[in-house]
C-alpha cells in the first residue's frame, strides 16, 4: 500500500523513482493491476530508454480492460504463469497428493498444504471478488461457485448452471468471465477442424489448479470418490497440457472432442508440435470400450496419435492403441520436448 498509493496520486511518479536507474536495468512490478494508469508512465519510459526493461505480473486481467488503459501491445511479451508441472519437482511429485491438495507453489512449499489450499480458496477466490467490486450479489455469487464446481471437467451448460443458482443465465457468463479474467479458470472449445459430424456447441470447464477444485467442490452422501478423483485427474492433465503448450511453442491448441451422437475425447492437442488425441481414465484396468472415443476421433482424424492415461502402474498397447499411466505422462511432460 505504501508504494501503490503515491502511484494512484501521481503514476508519473514512477519515472522519478526508476531515474536512478540511469536508462537502464530491470524494474518489476507486481500485481500491476492495482494501478493500471502506471502502463502509459511505463510505454514513455519504454520509448525513452531501449536498454531498460519492465516485468510486469498481475493476478487479473480485468481491472487492466475496463479501465482502458494502455496494454503495450507490441512493446510487451505476454507470459502465462501455470502452478508447477510434475517435471519441476521431479522427485518430490506424488500423484495422489497433487490430486488431494494441487500444484500451486504457495501450497506444494506450505507444512500443512490443506489448511493453505482452504484459506486461498476462502480468502482469495471470494474476497478478491469482493475487493474488485465484481459482483452486487455475494450470495448469489456464492451459490455459483458451489455450482460451477460441479462442472469441473465436464460440458458447461450455462442456462443449467444459471438454474441451479436462481439467476439469470447473462450473470452465470458474467460469473464465469472473473473467473477467467482472474485466471482461477479456463474453457477448453471443442475441436472443430475439419469436422466430419455434427459437433457440440458448448466449450468444457476447469478450474487451474485441481487442489482449488478439491478444495471448492461440495461434498455429501451423494458425491463418489470415484467421481471426483475422475474430474481431479482430468482436471490436473489439462492444466499441465496448457502448461505445457505455453512455456513450450506457445502456438498449439488445447481443446475437446464430442459429437452430437455422445462419442467424445477428452483433449485434442492440435499445432506445430504435433497432433493428439488424449483419453484420461481413473481405473487402473483398460477395457477395449475405454478406447471408442478415440477409435471414433481417428476414424475422422487418421493423422492424429491417440494416447489413453490411466490410474495403473503398466505401460500396454490395447487395439494399438498407446495406455501410460498417467503419472509417468505427467512426469515426462517437458515444455519445448515432445508430447510423448
């Protein structure tokens, strides 16, 4: 606070502060969306001095587009920070634990992981709502993130979920856009190229850490174990494919497959690196009826190589069809190496 309210009050004031710099040297600014007006202080400087460099981090995109300030465009280059791969921790990665508690370094490095992933789940995801002033209904929007969990990993039907919420299906999107803008979710669109079948129209849901999911998602009498470890394990694969995808080329595309007929793929990686076809199972056991989704993408998608993740310990090859388990897939996935 110290530092972000004399820039509210005078964002030139960043100027003076990097003139001892001498035009060059390298300034940070974290959570750069707390005051947005220092981007047009930073463009000057940028101009100015060719030998001074800005990193800028923020937790939210949001406050950066309704105020319409200047975004760099062509001054910057946009990094995406994920929560750490398998790769990175290397031995210390155990599956089970990222599926209970999630990758997100402030959680993996804490003594007591659960207690942490509960107070940023509690603290962060609602009041940094609050703090924004992106919503007037907190209850409603409480409703909603009880809701929307409940669509982790799975189609996202926004009239269903503007349903379950009692509000209006216009809010339930406008829900779903802070979630994104502050970077607690993605939408994966279905993959469409070419496409030979009448196709889906709704993109599926995740949130970025599957810890967070964990850590958000309602439980009772009625939810299966089963049930939510499926959606945890989808849901940690995804995030380190888009890990994977941005700290490596940068120009594939992540996205779904499903049919209007139900036969489905859980992840289509299409780009420069190659093409991908991804089926992830809980089970330990891979049956032949585990493999018709895939069967179906490659009838339509021949160039594509299809890859099943399962919960076992055993490499195999079912109907020529690659099974790894999902934990040695996550560990070998490297950005800038190949898929597989």
């Amino acid at each position: 606070p110290a530092v972000a309210r004399p820039l509210e009050a005078r964002p030139e004031r960043l100027a003076e502060l990097v003139a001892s710099l001498g035009g060059r040297g390298t300034v940070v600014l974290d959570e750069v969306q707390r005051v947005p007006e220092v981007l047009t202080v930073v463009h000057s400087l940028l101009e100015r001095h060719k030998k001074l460099r800005f990193a800028l981090t923020g937790s939210s995109a949001r406050k950066l587009k309704r105020t319409g300030v200047d975004m760099l465009a062509g001054r910057a280059l946009l990094c995406r920070m994920h929560a750490f791969m398998a790769a990175e921790l290397g031995e210390r990665f155990r599956l089970e634990d990222a599926l209970a508690s999630g990758m997100i370094p402030l959680v993996v490095e804490s003594r007591n992981p659960r207690r942490v992933l509960d107070s940023y789940a509690g603290l962060y995801v609602r009041e940094e709502v609050q703090q924004e002033g992106l919503v007037r209904s907190i209850g409603g929007f409480s409703r909603f993130l009880e809701a929307i969990t409940l669509s982790h990993a799975s189609v996202l039907n926004l009239s269903e979920v503007a349903r379950e919420c009692e509000v209006s299906r216009k809010t339930v999107e406008g829900y779903v856009d802070i979630l994104e803008d502050l970077l607690l979710s993605f939408r994966l669109p279905v993959f469409t190229r070419r496409a030979r079948r009448q196709m889906a129209a709704h993109p599926k849901f995740y949130w970025f850490d599957a810890g967070l999911f964990q850590s958000l998602r309602p439980r009772g009498p009625l939810d299966s174990d089963r049930e939510v470890s499926g959606a945890a394990l989808e849901g940690l694969v995804a995030q380190h494919l888009r890990a994977w995808i941005d700290l490596g080329d940068g120009r594939s595309v992540l996205s779904y497959w499903r049919t209007r007929a139900g036969n489905e793929v859980d992840f289509v990686v299409y780009g420069p690196s190659g093409f991908w076809a991804l089926e992830v199972k809980t089970s330990g056991r891979v049956q032949t009826g585990d493999l018709s989704g895939l069967k179906a993408f490659c009838e339509d998608y021949p160039e594509a190589s299809p890859i099943l993740l399962h919960g076992g310990r055993e490499r195999l090859v079912v109907a020529e069809v690659p099974c790894l388990p999902a934990e040695e897939f996550l560990r070998g996935l490297v950005p800038g190496q190949p898929l597989l």
